[in-house]
C-alpha cells in the first residue's frame, strides 16, 4: 500500500524553513538588543523577510501571529482621510546610515492600506512610522524604532491607558490613534486639516478621539522655496505629566505645512528628554538668515540639503 504524500502550502513550508525567533540574540557589536517587548513583531519581521525572498505571501505570517493588527489595516484602508494626514518619509537612518524597514515589508502594508508603494526610500510617513515600525529590525543607539509604541512612556506622560496608543489598541487603530494626538497639537492653526481629522477620527478610540493638546512650545522653521512655495517645519513639543521610567518628559510631533498643499501633514512622532527640547528651543539658534534642515526622516520634494530660513519658537495654547 503506497502511502499518501501530505503536500504542505508553500507558506508553511517557508514558517518551517524559517522558524519564529523572538527576542533574538544580539550581533556583536550592535547597539541594541531585543527584549519582551520587541515581541512578537520583531519576530515577524524575520519571516516575513525570509518569505519576500522565497516569493512566498506575507499575509499569513500576519494572520497567524496578529490578526488583529491586520484587522486595523483593513480599517485604515477605507480610511482616506486618515492617510491624507500624513507626508512622505525617507525609509533611511542617518545616524545609523541603513535602512530602516525592509522594502518587501513596506510594499506589502502599502497594499494592505491602498497606499501607493515605496518609490525607491520615499514612503507614507503614517505607514512607516507606524506599522513599518513595528517591523523595523535595525538596532539603534536609542534602541529600536518600535519602542514608542510598545513601551508606555506616551501613554503615562499623556494620561492614557496602558497599551492604547500602542499596536493592539482595545478601541481604534494604531495609525488612526496616533493621528488623533499628534493632529490635535500640529493642526491647532489649520482649519482645512482639523477638518479633515474630524472626518477621519470615527476611526479613534474614544480617548484618543476626546484627547486635547495641552500649552505647549513650537519651533517654526520656514523656508522659502520659490517665489510661490514656502515650507514650515514644525516641531510641538507636549509636556508630560511626569517624566516616565524611560526619561522622557515631552511628546515631540512633527509636521510640515507646504503651501503647495492644501493642509499640514504628519510626519512622526516620538517621546524625547527635557534635555533634548532645551537644546531645541536653544535662542541662539532662532531668528533669521538660520539653517534649515529636514528632520527625523521626513522628505519634502524640492527641499534639498541645508537652507537659509527663519527659525522661531512659540506658546501655542491649550486647545
């Protein structure tokens, strides 16, 4: 009697050939190591790298090791107002002078969102800075590039609960939450993309929803691009309630606000030191006729290298 032969899908196959690892081990010499909390999308990321090079699906590493992160995206996807919020980035670490997020990876949640995909390092910022993060395996020297999302130091300093401005929400996405507490702080002067926000936070949990900006510093660096085009850097600075056990004392949001479009758009946000936002509110560096760069990975078509524009800071009242 012969015996049947099980065929096993390709998917499978390719999970057994690259079996899940997480945390793993450090390299020598890097700068970070994974712990609990990397967990278990740093994990993923492996497989679903190990998968793009074998031709194999990324769904299913999705589907079996959070489905309820494919669930947000299938939210967000409908969401378009939501993802008009949000600029381009570069997916390039200066610092680290790598990629930040494997291109297979960024091409797969541009589908997963209807989002046009990577042309070449440029991506949706809201995508990258988000989901892409969680699936980002570059060690850096301030840790890995998830940790805003799955350590609590933005949801202590801000007052929300544990884990609801993090990757698996009770209420809301990931992306729509995130957008809901950045926007209320950079869109605070802009009509048109306040009114977009209204329309895109049905998708919020309801804290975030509700949430308002405190009083809270801006640096403001505008540049003239053309005799028609200015672009104005944003960076708001949001005073925690404490410093948190992570020594972060302020969410910094950034944005940029091109008079080429119709509203401001996000481009990340992160926790930061109180050192940190002294040295950028430093008055020796604000005024006029001062260098101007892009930051934080952000990318504005036409803004090249370092320019002359005027940098100024702000108090920019509770909403």
């Amino acid at each position: 009697m012969k015996r049947a032969l099980l065929v096993l899908p390709l998917f499978l196959l390719a999970a057994a050939l690259h079996a899940y690892q997480c945390p793993a081990p450090a390299a020598p010499g890097d700068p970070a190591a994974e712990d609990a909390l990397d967990c278990p999308w740093a994990g993923m990321a492996r497989v679903m790298e190990a998968n793009a090079a074998g031709s194999l699906p990324l769904a299913p590493v999705l589907a079996e090791h959070a489905p309820g992160l494919a669930a947000q995206l299938a939210s967000d996807k409908l969401n378009t107002d939501l993802k008009e919020l949000w600029g381009e980035s570069v997916n390039f670490d200066e610092m680290a002078k790598a990629r930040i997020v494997h291109d297979s990876i960024l091409s797969f949640l541009a589908g997963e969102l209807a989002l046009p995909g990577p042309r070449g390092k440029i991506v949706h910022a809201g995508m990258e800075h988000s989901y892409g993060y969680l699936f980002s395996l570059l060690p850096t020297k301030f840790g890995f590039k998830r940790a805003r999302w799955v350590r609590d130091d933005i949801e202590a300093g801000l007052g929300f609960a544990r884990g609801a401005l993090g990757p698996s929400p009770a209420e809301g996405t990931l992306l729509a939450n995130i957008t809901c507490v950045s926007g209320a702080a950079a869109f605070a002067d802009d009509g048109a993309a306040r009114a977009r926000l209204a329309k895109a936070s049905y998708a919020c949990g309801s804290a975030a929803r509700a949430w308002k900006a405190p009083g809270h510093f801006r640096l403001n660096e505008t540049v003239a691009l053309t005799r028609k085009r200015s672009v104005s850097l944003r960076t708001d600075f949001l005073p925690f309630g404490a410093v948190t056990s992570g020594g972060n004392a302020y969410l910094l949001v950034y944005s940029v606000k091109d008079s080429s479009k119709p509203h401001a758009q996000l481009v990340t946000a992160f926790p930061v030191a109180e050192g940190f936002v002294k040295n950028a509110l430093n008055p020796e560096y604000l005024g006029e006729g001062k260098q101007v760069q892009t930051r934080y990975n952000a990318w504005v078509e036409g803004f090249n290298g370092k320019l002359k524009g005027t940098r100024t800071a702000a108090w920019v009242a509770a909403d």
